[in-house]
C-alpha cells in the first residue's frame, strides 16, 4: 500500500481504471513500454524516476499516462533548459547550487535538498519571458505550437521522484521544474487548465479513449 496521501491518490484512481477492460488495456501497454525502455528516456524521466529497486509498476503507469495526456493535448506546456550536468544527492547542497548557478539568462535556481515535501527540493525562477512548447490542444493533437510565459517561478525536484508526485504538483496547478538524476536538462512543466476539475470521470474517460503511448507527445 502506498505510503503517501499522492500515492494513495492514484492508487484508488488506477484501481477504479483497471475495472474497465479497455483501460486496463492501455494502462498495461503503457506499462509494457515504460518496462522495455521504448519511450524516450530524457522525458520519462523528467516525469518520473524510481529509485534504485523500485519496479515501474500500474500506479506508475496510470499517472505517467495521465501526465502524458495533459502534455499532448496542451494542457501542460514544456520548456527545457540545458545545464550541462546531472545533480549530485540530496545532501551535497553545495554542488548543485554550484552547478544551478552556471544557468544562463534568465533562468536562476536555488537546491534547499533534505526530504523537499509540499515545499519541493527548492526554487527555479526566470526573471523574463520564455517561450513553452505546446504539444497540441484536446481536439487537434500535434498541433504544435510555441507559447509565451510571462516571467515566474516553479518548484524544483531533483532527482528520483515519484510518478504520482509529478501527477499531484501538477493536478494542483503547480508549476514543476524537474532535473532527474543523470540529466543535462531540466525540464519545465506548465499546467496552462486547471486539472483538477472533475476528476473521476475525466481520468477514465482519458484511459478509455486518449491515452498515448510513453513519449506520445514528444
């Protein structure tokens, strides 16, 4: 049983999936896919990373598609930012600010580290517009498209993290800005709707008739 109010979240939302023949279809194909490695991996892992034991599994797959799903459609934009280097641990605070202090212009980041919480493991900021990718809107997938985004800020999770912890930042209309272990890149995520509207019977009828493939929207 899953030890976290999120995880407990969408443990109850893919259990109620799974009784539906069709989702449980897709959810086990997106299952399959995570397993074999065939999405892309810079952005499997920018959505989520296990740590070192933990088998991806059917809550992972059912919140990846989710996320997934609000990507391809334009309901979160994506902006990536080159950094050159993966973080270090949670407690090596000093070198990764080192390395989060090389970002150019405008983006700033500070790492607080420790266990993060509702607060994340620090800040990412940009003092100005940025241009957001939009990977398509509910009714014209891959209609891509670049978005402005006025100045702001995210939350910053570093390294591993759970699927359902990216579904929760998310759902929650935060801002998350995620640099996975061994990663040159983080990658900004933009909620552009509330997610949160309805959230019972959008997620199956996203399973039933939606749900893309890993990287679908990539």
């Amino acid at each position: 049983m899953p030890t976290t109010d999120h995880g407990r979240v969408i443990r109850d939302l893919c259990t109620k999936a799974m009784r539906d023949p069709e989702s449980a279809a897709r959810v086990a194909a997106v299952l399959d896919e995570l397993r074999n490695g065939r999405g892309p991996r810079p952005y499997v892992d920018a959505v989520f990373q296990n740590w070192e034991g933990k088998a991806t599994d059917y809550d992972d797959a059912f919140a990846f598609g989710c996320i997934d799903y609000w990507v391809a459609t334009g309901r979160v934009l994506v902006h990536t930012v080159h950094i050159g280097h993966g973080p270090f641990g949670d407690h090596e605070q000093g070198q990764n600010n080192t390395i989060l202090a090389t970002l150019p212009a405008p983006y700033q980041a500070e790492f607080r580290g420790g266990k993060g919480g509702r607060a994340g493991d620090g800040r990412f900021v940009w003092t100005a517009p940025i241009m957001a990718h939009r990977h398509g809107t509910p009714n014209t997938p891959n209609d891509h498209a670049e978005i402005e985004v006025e100045a702001g800020s995210a939350i910053l999770e570093v390294g591993t993290t759970a699927a359902s912890r990216t579904y929760d930042w998310l759902f929650n209309e935060h801002r998350l800005a995620r640099w996975p272990y061994g990663s040159e890149w983080i990658t900004l995520f933009i909620p552009t709707v509330q997610l949160s509207l309805d959230k019972t019977d959008a997620m199956e009828r996203w399973l039933s008739r939606n749900l893309p493939s890993p990287g679908g929207s990539r």
